[in-house]
C-alpha cells in the first residue's frame, strides 16, 4: 500500500515536472518571436562565498536604436570570468521576457538566447524518471501493474 509520505513525494516529482515542461513548451513556442537586440553592459558583479561559486552580473542594456534602455538586468551567457562586460557585449531578450513596460528583467547572450527551455526541459525529465524510479525501488511500481493486470483479467469477456 502507498504510504503517504511516498504519495506525497510522486506528487512534487510529478509537479516539478509538469510545470517545467510547459514552462520548456512556453519557451520552446517563443523561439518565433523576433529578438530585440542591443548591447549590455555590466554595472555589478557578485560572487557567492561557499562550497559552489556561483557569480551574477547584473546592468544597463541599451537597445541597437538607443530608445530602450532597461536598469538592473540579470545577464545570462557570462562564462565565470570576474565581471568583463564592462565595455559592453551583445545581448537580447524576446517579448516573453519583458515586463509590463516591454523591457525585460534578463538578456541573453546571441549564444544562449535560444536555449532558454533546454535546462528546464531536462529537469522535468528527470524529476519524472526519478519519479519512476523511486516507485520501483519502493515497491510501488510493482503493486500498481499487478493489481491493474488482476482488475483487467477480471474483466476480459468469455
């Protein structure tokens, strides 16, 4: 029998992964749009101090004809070198990643802008496998099939 505690752990594997695939499908669906482009350039840059370093550059972006300029944007395609975009690089974003006013929260590198869904897709993947697995490693896999296989033989006219 499922016990709780398992329910409820299929249930968020299963949660996680819904939510990230249809997020992924969003994305995936906007690689249509048109990009707006401009050039970024870095204003912070900061570290986390810990076992994992992560870094992240916030600044200005200034779109190609200078009448969109969007303040304190994230910026995703730094390769971890200590905050060198400086003297600005190319970035873009696509109207799914704009605010209310049309200006976005985050701008992409011309190298990551069209693999925004991939990192979500590949997690709801396997959040699901995981899913799967732990229902097998726990037993529960193997009651769910034996007793749909006994409901359906039940079933089976003569």
């Amino acid at each position: 029998m499922l016990t709780i505690a398992a329910m409820a752990i299929y249930t968020a594997l299963c949660a996680v992964s819904v939510l990230l695939s249809l997020w992924a499908v969003q994305e995936h669906a906007a690689l249509d749009e048109p990009v707006h482009w401009g050039t970024y350039r870095e204003t912070k840059w900061e570290c986390s101090v810990g076992r994992y370093r992560t870094c992240a550059s916030t600044g200005t972006w200034t779109s190609d004809d200078n009448v969109r300029v969007a303040r304190n944007v994230a910026f995703d395609g730094f390769d971890d070198d200590d905050g060198a975009h400086h003297h600005g690089v190319r970035a873009g974003y696509r109207a799914i990643d704009a605010d209310g006013h049309g200006l976005p929260d985050r701008v992409y590198d011309a190298d990551d802008i069209d693999h925004v869904w991939d990192g979500s897709a590949v997690v709801a993947f396997f959040a699901f496998a995981l899913a799967v697995v732990l229902a097998g490693r726990w037993g529960d896999l193997q009651r769910t099939t034996a007793r749909l296989q006994r409901a359906l033989r039940s079933h089976k006219p003569a």
